[in-house]
C-alpha cells in the first residue's frame, strides 16, 4: 500500500458510476481467475459473492454462467459461498453456485443485520474440520441417489446430513474421506444395515424432498424424458 497507489486507488472508486446493472458472470469468472493451480493449493481458495442473483449485464443465462464457472475452476479447489440478499433472490443460481463448488450459501432479507451474517460465516469458516468430503460404502449394501450428490465442506459446529438409497443387508463399513491441512484422513465406521427398518418413518420423507428437487432441476435444465 505505497502512497501512489492509493492514489490510485482513490481515484479509481472516485469514478465509479451506479449503473444499476449486475454482471454476474464477469464478476464471477474475475473473482476465480487468481485461483491456483491444483499443484500449488495447499488449501481451498474462498470466494464470498453477495448478490441478489439476477444477471441484467452480460450473459444472463443461468445455465451458461454456471458452465463458464464449472469450465473457469476445472480441478482446483474453488470454493463459492453465496450471499442472497432481498427477497427477489435467484435461489437456483445460488444454491447450484454453491453446491458445484463444495460451499454454502446464506439468505439475508432486509430486516436482518447483513453484517452479522457475514460476521457468523468468517467465524464458521475460520474452523475448518474436513474438506473434499466423500462418503463410501463397502460390504454388502450399494448405495444410490444419494443427496447432496457433491458433499460440502465440513466446519466446526455444523453438521452434514446426507441422504440417499441403499440395497441389500449385513456387515457394512461407512468410510468418510477428506483432508485437513492438506493432509488426507479417513473415518471408518462398521454397522449392520437391515433389510428394511421402518421405526423412523420420516426419513423416507426428507429423501423424497431432496429427490423430487433434484428430479426438477434437471427437468428445467436437460427437458422430460420417459
């Protein structure tokens, strides 16, 4: 931070003008492009995007952004967490951003305090647990349309609520991979899975809603098929 630049600095903010426009995919794809490559990232690089969601400059085509973004970030760890603020919120934007990336996004309507959101999420973040989540199974039972199908990052006092469809019965071990530091780690658990148990009828439930939503994103974004 020299003296001339910031004077620079200055006199750049002093000539930005409100448009009123949003360009979500320029500000995206610039955010990302300081990202390193996947042989020099010791850790995941953080983006925090606080939008409303709607493209009005540029490209506005969710699905184009999306892909540009998923095309810009390639193998290394990216991680986009998504701001919505208001109440005209471009959620499918958002939430896809999100999940494509392992992070999280956050709503702030405009009755509540954006700065102590935003001051909750650095708090979350600065204690990370596990990173590149992966949940497998060996033994006896396959599992299947499991949802969130990409696991986000785990951080201190969260939780991760995965769910999903499995078939067959018996011995099976659940084996939770990921990295701390850097460095990879695996939690194994072995337990017996039944046939079919039926004493907590809610869970099927909570599936189902994580299907059916899963099931309407790619109606809107590949059509129905039979």
């Amino acid at each position: 931070a020299e003296p001339a630049a910031i004077r620079k600095a200055e006199a750049f903010i002093q000539n930005l003008k409100p448009a009123g426009g949003t360009a979500i995919e320029d500000a995206l794809l610039k955010s990302l492009a300081p990202a390193p490559e996947p042989a020099k990232a010791g850790r995941p690089y953080f983006v925090v995007f606080l939008t409303d969601g709607q493209p009005t400059i540029g490209t506005i085509d969710i699905d184009v952004i999306l892909n540009r973004v998923a095309k810009e970030a390639g193998d290394r760890r990216l991680r986009v967490f998504c701001f919505g603020l208001g109440t005209d919120v471009n959620t499918h934007l958002l939430d896809r951003l999100a999940e494509q990336t392992r992070a999280a996004t956050t709503y702030v309507l405009p009755s509540e305090n954006l700065e102590v959101k935003v001051s909750s999420f650095y708090a979350k973040i600065n204690d990370p647990v596990l990173a590149d989540v992966q949940v497998a199974f060996e033994g006896a039972v396959r599992a299947s349309q499991m949802h969130p199908s990409v696991l986000p990052d785990l951080f201190k006092d969260e939780q991760l609520v995965v769910f999903g469809r499995y078939a067959g019965s018996g011995a099976v071990a659940i084996k939770l991979t990921g990295q701390v530091n850097g460095e990879p780690r695996a939690f194994t658990m072995e337990t017996t899975v039944p046939e079919r148990a039926a004493e907590h009828a809610f869970i099927p439930r909570l599936w189902a809603m994580r299907r059916v939503g899963w099931l309407l994103d790619q109606i809107r974004l590949h059509g129905e098929s039979m």
